[in-house]
C-alpha cells in the first residue's frame, strides 16, 4: 500500500502513480502529517508527497512533517508540470465562487482576473477538495489537478491553465529508514539540520560543501516551534551519500549540528547535477590511513 496527500485526483496521485504505483495499491489521506503517520505506524509501505513548488516555494507542511515523529528517508523523487483545469457542475450556470488549494490558486490568479473577475476566490485543503466541494454544490468552480476528471462527473470549464508556462511541483517518495537506493551518478541527498546560534553558523555549514566541490541544490528555513529565533535548515545537494565527497560532508554537517537528520539520497526526476570524481578524496583518505600506520610521512 501506498499513501498519499490526496483526497483522489490530486497531482500527488499524478506523481505516485508516475512513480510506479498501481491504481488499485493507492490510498489517499487527507494531510501530509497523515500520510506519513500510516508510513511511520507501517500501514503504509511509502507515501508519496508535496515538497516545492517552483513559483510558491516549499510546502510547510511537507517539511515540518519530515522533522517530527520517527525518521523517514526519500527513495525516488518526481517533477510535475504544472497544469490546472477549472471544473464545474454540468449545467452550473454563472461561476460566482471558485476553490482551489492556496498554492494552486496563486498560480491562477491573473487567469482568475482575466476570465473570472467577479468571482469570489476561496481556499480548500486540496485542489481535489474543492473538485468535490463543487460536486456537493458548495462553490461554483474548482481549479484542480487534470485527473480530478476521472474521479468526480465534472465539465471542464477550462483547461491548459497556468499564470507561469514552465511551473513544477517536485514530490518526494518516503520510506522508513533503510539501505538507500544504488547511486545512479545523477543523484540528490537531502538534510535538516538545526543550526546553533551564533555567529558564521550558516556559513560553516555550507562552507563544508563548497570545500568539497558539492553543489548546493536547495535550502530552506523552517522556524523549530521552539525558542525565537531558532530555525532549522532543510539542504539539498547534488551527490549520493555513498560518494566519498558526500559521505564526508554529511560527517562534517554533523560535527557542527549534532542534531542533524538524513532525508536520503536518491535518483533526481530531471537529469543535470552530477558530482565531480571522488578519486583525489580516496587518495587523501589512503594516504591519511598511510599515515597512522607509520607508513607515511
């Protein structure tokens, strides 16, 4: 069984069965905290997930969730292009409400001004949500993922709708902890760390990649609900924590934040960003043991 954000005819479910899930093996939850609860309990064997978006940026939820409770690691990531439908009743009549999830309807809005205008604009919990809000006669008009069609007897009032053409949504495919996938030489690690307060903290930590020559992917700020102040640093990077230089960088993020958690490393959707050879980091390795065995000077 696979979980997922859902309800049906969400875009997690676009990118869960893209990643190779069965129709019949999908069952959606209503939040992502819930989702990855059934994968932690072992209800679930993975969840399928939101994690950014490229016009509205990371997914709180999403990242607050991966902090709390036991550990998961990512195993497989998906990249969506953005798309929406509008979807209304047959024979609805005037559109004077249309619902959508908060990140969707931020990349409607000039749409919505243009062909809406005098439509109230309302916020759901999912663009599926709203798909059956219309459905139960509660708004005139949801703006939805395409595949809401197949789930709720709608008409697409519209469809190919987006403020920004090359919009994506990346989604992460979670696992409990366990043996991470084989390097495939074009591969991401992700990390949370929890930077101490002080002066240059940020800085250290991403100094230990630019020293290794890794490149920084994505980083993201998160408040720790704790005390004023007190953030947590979602970091990805290109690499596979099996790469030497990358192994070794993770080791060095731990030394400076003891309180740091490993999201996995795992095949990126999109090809690009691979890291340099790590053969002068074995050298270096071999020659500091030569070293300490008095073999080297």
């Amino acid at each position: 069984m696979l979980a997922y954000f859902g309800p049906q005819g969400t875009f997690t479910e676009q990118a869960a069965l893209g990643l190779g899930a069965s129709p019949d093996e999908l069952v959606p939850y209503d939040t992502v905290p819930a989702a990855l609860a059934a994968t932690r309990r072992g209800d679930a064997e993975a969840a399928c997930v939101p994690v950014e978006n490229s016009v509205e940026g990371a997914v709180p939820a999403t990242m607050d969730a991966l902090t709390e409770g036991e550990p998961l690691v990512a195993v497989a990531e998906a990249v969506l292009d953005v798309r929406f439908s509008v979807l209304v009743r047959p024979g609805g009549g005037e559109v004077k409400t249309v619902a959508s999830h908060p990140h969707a309807l931020a990349q409607v809005r000039h749409w919505l001004a243009e062909h809406l205008p005098n439509a109230d604009v309302v916020a759901t919990t999912s663009t599926a949500a709203a798909a059956r809000a219309v459905l139960a006669g509660e708004f005139d008009a949801a703006v939805s993922a395409p595949v809401a069609v197949r789930h709720y007897p709608l008409e697409v009032l519209a469809t190919d709708v987006a403020d920004v053409r090359d919009a994506k949504t990346r989604f992460l495919l979670l696992r409990r902890p366990g043996p991470p996938p084989a390097p495939t030489g074009h591969d991401r690690t992700s990390v949370v760390v929890t930077a101490t307060d002080r002066v240059g903290a940020l800085s250290d930590l991403l100094s230990e990649l630019a020293l290794r020559r890794i490149n920084l992917t994505r980083i993201e700020s998160r408040p720790t609900k704790g005390r004023l102040g007190e953030y947590r640093f979602y970091i990805d990077f290109d690499g596979h924590v099996a790469q030497p230089r990358v192994g070794d960088a993770l080791a060095a993020l731990r030394r400076h934040c003891p309180d740091t958690r490993f999201l996995g490393s795992y095949p990126k959707a999109e090809p690009g960003g691979s890291v340099p050879g790590d053969e002068e980091f074995v050298a270096a390795a071999e020659w500091v043991a030569a070293v300490r065995e008095g073999r080297e000077a």
